[in-house]
C-alpha cells in the first residue's frame, strides 16, 4: 500500500514527537526544583515568542515583504485563537498534569489529542479519514489506556481525577491544530508567521492570566528551575515549528500529523526510563503501552 502522504510531511510531523518526547523530562525536573505549571508556561511562551518574531524578523529584512505582507483581521483572528486555546490553555494544563502525574504517564494522556482531533477535523473543516487511520487512532488510544493503568508515573502516586489535566489539555491541542490546519490552507500566511502570531497571543493571555491573579510568585522560583523551563521552551519552539510546516504542506492533513506527533509518549518513556528514575516509576505496562502508541503510528501513515 502506498504512502497517503510525502516522506516530508511524516519526517516534520515525527521530529515534534522526539522534541516533544524529551521536553516533560526537562519540565519534571523544573517542578521538582520547585517551579510551578504557571512558570514553566510563561518561561516557554516567552522563549518561543523571542525566537519566532526573532527568525520572523529577520526573514523579513532578507525577503524585503516586511512583516505580515497581505495580513488580514480574518487570518490575525484565528491564529490569535489558536494560541490562545491551542497554546496558552493547553499548555498550562498540560505542565500541571506533568507536576501531578510524572512525565511519562502525563505524556501518555496526552496522546488522546488524535482522536479529539480526527473528530474536530471531520466535524469542523470536511477532513476525510479512512478506515485504516481510524484504527490507528484507536490503537494510540489503547496504548493510552494500558500507560494510565500501569500503576507508573510520579513515585509519590496520583489520583485518576488528575488525568483530566492531561486530557483537557489534549483536546485543547486538537482543536489549536485543526484551527491553524483551516489557517494555513485557507490564507497566504506562512508556518512561521502562523506559529509567530500563536504564541503571542499566548503570551499575552498567560501574563494576563498571571497578573489578574496576582501570582508575582513565578518571579521568585529557585534559579535553576528557569534554565529547565528555558530548555523545554526552545525544545517547543522547533517542535511547533515543524508541526505548523507539515499542517502547510498541501498533503498535511490534521488526521496523518497530529497522530504521528502524539507518538511523544514513546520517547518519553525511553527517557524518562533513564532519566528520572529517582522521580518516576517506568513499569512493563508503561512500556506496553509504549508499543501500542507505535503500532498505531504506523497504521496513520498508511
């Protein structure tokens, strides 16, 4: 059977999930450096949004288009949107379910996210899906469930009401993607301007969401918690940057990329095995589950 897509549209959505697979271990030990969800947010989105209108800028003075040539109040609104619950609310989910639920098991939960987005895509913007890459979503799923009752994770144990942590922030990123999916086919903005005006928009909601609440704590973590959180920032800048570029290209269906980039929990558990084994517990299940991720991976790209 052949590809349902080119090898580059495969190779840029699977490097997220190793860039991605290696950024909760980073996170893990930020949080137990002392560094809270909403720091390791801010830090990121910050990092990310310095490097994006970094590179922007500087594309725009080789190219001589300037910034944002042809923008209109249309594409600005949805990529805003897109940061807004694609970035900022996903994110700070997601870094609180990592602090809860240790790296492993939270990436893990994370990988529901194709399943929201199969079913946002169909639903949202007519994206057809074949039999074969249902299944697959449906076995990355089963290995969701296999990692979430592996008796694993953060060695201080957790409670299942904290997979919603992870869960929402799934669905958070689901719906992020099928909105920069209809952004990227629909206008002439490009990946970099897309992930530019994403994480803007998530900056800004996160400061306000941290100065309306008052948390002037995030200034005051332990030092080294921010060079963890820097790491994880730069790790997710070239991740988003390679999932916005397979969204842009012609063939980068949500349904074939989101998959593969949710295959994440395979490396995490590889590192985290290495990595944090004073903080986390990587049982056979965990590695089970692992495999089952993969298997379901292969079954999209067919």
């Amino acid at each position: 059977m052949a590809p349902s897509a080119p090898p580059i549209v495969y190779l840029l959505a699977l490097a997220p999930a190793l860039l991605w697979g290696f950024q909760p271990v980073l996170s893990k030990r930020g949080m137990d450096a002392g560094g809270s969800p909403l720091q390791a947010s801010l830090v990121v989105v910050v990092v990310d949004t310095g490097l994006f209108w970094s590179a922007l800028a500087v594309q725009s003075v080789l190219s001589g288009r300037g910034l944002f040539p042809g923008l209109t109040l249309e594409t600005l609104g949805l990529f805003l949107v897109a940061g807004l619950v694609g970035t900022a609310l996903g994110r700070i989910t997601a870094f609180a379910g990592v602090e809860r639920l240790g790296a492993s098991v939270n990436s893990a939960a994370l990988s529901a996210r194709p399943l929201f987005a199969t079913m946002l895509a169909v639903g949202l913007i007519s994206e057809t899906v074949t039999v074969v890459t249902l299944t697959g979503v449906v076995v990355l799923v089963g290995g969701l469930v296999v990692l979430s009752t592996s008796k694993g994770g953060d060695l201080r144990g957790w409670e299942p009401r904290d997979l919603l942590f992870p869960l929402g922030s799934a669905l958070s990123f689901a719906l992020g993607n099928v909105i920069r999916r209809y952004g990227l086919q629909a206008t002439p903005t490009t990946a970099l301007e897309a992930v530019a005006l994403n994480e803007i928009a998530a900056m800004a909601a996160l400061v306000g969401f941290a100065l309306a609440r008052d948390r002037t704590d995030v200034l005051r973590a332990p030092q080294r918690t921010y060079a963890y959180f820097a790491g994880s920032g730069t790790l997710t800048a070239l991740a988003l940057l390679s999932v916005f570029a397979a969204l842009a290209h012609p063939a980068g269906r949500v349904v074939i990329v989101d998959p593969l980039a949710a295959t994440a929990p395979l490396f995490t558990v590889l590192f985290a095995n290495f990595l944090l084994g004073d903080l986390e517990r990587v049982t056979r299940r965990v590695a089970m589950g692992a495999a089952l991720i993969v298997a379901g991976a292969a079954l999209v790209t067919i």
